[in-house]
C-alpha cells in the first residue's frame, strides 16, 4: 500500500466508526440519558444533517487553501467534536456535537477522493479511491464491533473517546505522510458553482441519492432480518455484522478495479442492477441461515463495490469543481442513507415482515441503475483512461 495513502485511509477509518457504532450505542445512551430509544436515534440523524450541510459548505470555504491543510484543518474539528460527544452531558448538548461532528466527512472524502486520485499511480486512481474508502470498511469489521462492545460493557463515552484517539493518530499521519499539492490559484468559486447547473450533476446527484439507498433498506434492518427471520441469536449479530463488513471490504477493493478498468458510469450501472438482483435473493433465501449468511457477505460486497466508481464518477464529471463535486457524493450518499431507512421501514410500517425492505431497496437500486443508464447515453462521462484535470490545483 502506497505510504501517502495511510492518512485518508486511517481517517476513513474515524469516519466510519462514528457514523456507524451510533446504530449499536443508542440503547446504552439511551439508558445514561433518561431518554427513549427512538429519541436516542435523531442523533443518527443528527449526523447525517451535520454531512449534508458540511460536505459543500465547508469546500466552498476552504477550497482556495491547499489540500493538505483543508484534510487537517477538517480532522481537528472531527476530533474536537467527537471528544464534544464523548464529555456531553444532556441530550440537547450530544445532538449537537453529533452534528458537528458530521460537518467534516463530506468534505474530508470529498478532498481526499482528489488528492488519492492525483496521487495515484497512472491508470489507478479509482484503485486509489477505493483504499480511502477502505477505513469505512475496516470500521465496521473491527472498529463498530469494538465500540459497541465497549459501550456495552463500560461506557459509549469511552467509544467516542477511541474516536478521538483515532482522529489524533490520523492528524499525525497526515502531517508526516500525505504530500503538499498545491492549492488553487486564481479559484473562481462562482466557476465551480455552476457545475450544479449541468444536467449531468444532478443525474449523478440523484443516481446517488437514490441508488445507494437501496443499501441502507437492507443494513438498516439486518438485524432483526437476521434474528426475526434467519433465526440467529441476538449474539450472533456482532458477528454477522463483522461478516458484512468483510463483504463491504472486498467490493470496494473490486469496484476500485472496476472503476479504473471500464468508465466509472458503466461500473456503476452494472454494480446498480447486480445490487436489484441480489437484494430479491436476499428476500426470499432468509429464512435459511446458511444463505442468509452468504447473502450478507454477498450483498455487503455489491453495495459497497459503488463507493469508488460514483466519487470517480464525480470528480470525472466535474472539470475545475472536483473537491466540491467530489464533497457533494457524499452529501448524496447520507441522503441515500436516510431515505434508504425511512422507505425501507415503511413497509414494516404497514405489517409486512423483515424481508420486505428488500423489495423498497431493489427498486430504489433500479431507480439508480436508470439514472446510471441515462448518463451513459447522454454520453457525457469521462471515459477510462482518462486523465483526471489538475487545473484546480495550479
């Protein structure tokens, strides 16, 4: 692995462990803070928001100045307001450093995803890509899994306060390792603003937003899928998790390749429609715990295999506006999360069984597959092969 590549990967790691152990943690907070379950979850949502509004504010602010101190000024507050999380006293207080907390991840990937793919050997920057994205895979085998353990068993203060030492170690990492590209000289913000107003942006926006959520209908209720349905112990839920973020581990390392072997579009239409296909495995193979359990690897893999080709995808698309664009995936894909949760549940809603968020993601995928195949007849992708633009950095 490429030495320089080590920070964004160890602050993807950071990223995904607070993002995630959130899901694990909110009975023990729940419990600490006199509050109910479904109040403790708005601190999911809490963060989500916090990605959404920071991901292109935080770039339109700090786009002029040079990437590596953009990277380490966006770790400083992801550690300060975790350790905020890890000291807050009341509900209100922990809502709001959750928050916080989020304003940087879209725009740490969103930077990262640019200075991974300049830093690249030629005709691998999706490969490059995709060992970033790599920290959040590795958060959910080793670090979520821990973290609520530990919340569990001691205090889900001392899960936020691993976070910090993460963030801390991440911080070094970036000031010995990552190289000083140069920033963007004579930057044009209302320039790179106008990429929103291209048709192509918002195809991509929406593929995203959609696409991904068809993800989140399957792991948002993996557990009761996996308890209620294959008829696992609630024990084995850490595990199963584990075995999922194996599978997520292994597609992203497979969708790096993908991204750089064939255009980032065609990856992911073809990722899009493999996930339609195995999300209705998933619905009618549960109830077998053998196949659930090679489904959760299965399904794990495809979803996460999308992470590099759509922030290729982005930054291909977006000629002089990469950070930005690039910060504007992830903003897409938080929004994936939280539609992909919300019309997965509905229909447990309405009394149908664990099986059926399946169904709301397959079509939510095949949503995303359309916006895919439209982009790819509108012919307005960069091809592989390609040459990444380097003007915003001169």
């Amino acid at each position: 692995m490429n030495k320089n590549l080590i920070p964004l990967t160890l602050g993807g790691l950071g990223i995904g462990i607070t993002e995630f152990v959130m899901m694990g943690l909110l009975p023990d907070i729940a419990k600490d803070l006199h509050i109910s379950i479904p109040k403790a979850g708005h601190l999911i949502s809490a963060y989500a928001l916090g990605v959404v509004i920071g991901a292109p504010l935080l770039i339109m602010i700090a786009g002029k100045y040079p990437p590596k101190k953009i990277l380490i000024a966006l770790m400083v507050m992801f550690t300060v307001f975790n350790a905020f999380s890890a000291f807050a006293p009341t509900f209100d207080t922990l809502f709001i450093a959750r928050l916080l907390s989020g304003l940087p991840h879209g725009a740490f990937f969103g930077v990262g995803s640019v200075v991974a793919s300049r830093i690249a050997a030629k005709g691998k920057a999706a490969q490059a890509v995709s060992l970033m994205f790599m920290g959040l895979t590795i958060a959910n085998i080793v670090g979520v899994p821990l973290g609520t353990f530990i919340g569990h068993n001691f205090s889900w203060r001392i899960s936020f306060a691993v976070v910090v030492a993460v963030g801390l170690i991440t911080l070094l990492s970036l000031k010995l390792w990552l190289p000083a590209l140069e920033a963007a000289k004579n930057r044009d913000l209302k320039s790179e603003l106008s990429f929103f107003k291209k048709r192509e942006a918002w195809i991509i926006i929406f593929m995203i937003s959609i696409g991904t959520g068809g993800l989140f209908t399957w792991y948002s209720y993996i557990a009761p899928l996996m308890t209620e349905v294959a008829g696992f112990s609630p024990n084995a839920v850490t595990y199963i998790l584990m075995l999922a973020g194996l599978g997520m581990m292994a597609g992203n390392y497979l969708g790096g390749i993908l991204a750089d072997k064939y255009s980032p579009a065609k990856a992911s239409a073809t990722l899009l429609v493999t996930m339609v296909i195995t999300l209705i495995i998933v619905h009618f193979v549960s109830d077998n715990q053998i196949l659930a359990l090679i489904m959760t690897f299965v399904t794990g893999a495809v979803s996460f295999s999308l992470a590099a080709p759509i922030q290729m995808l982005m930054i291909q698309s977006a000629k002089g506006s990469e950070m930005l664009a690039a910060s504007a995936s992830q903003a897409s894909f938080n929004i994936g999360n939280a539609l992909g949760a919300f019309f997965g549940g509905l229909p447990l809603v309405y009394g149908f069984d664990y099986t059926s968020p399946a169904y709301v993601g397959a079509a939510m995928a095949l949503i995303g597959a359309f916006f895919a195949f439209w982009l790819i007849k509108s012919n307005q992708t960069v091809e592989v092969g390609e040459k990444i633009p380097v003007t915003s950095f001169h």
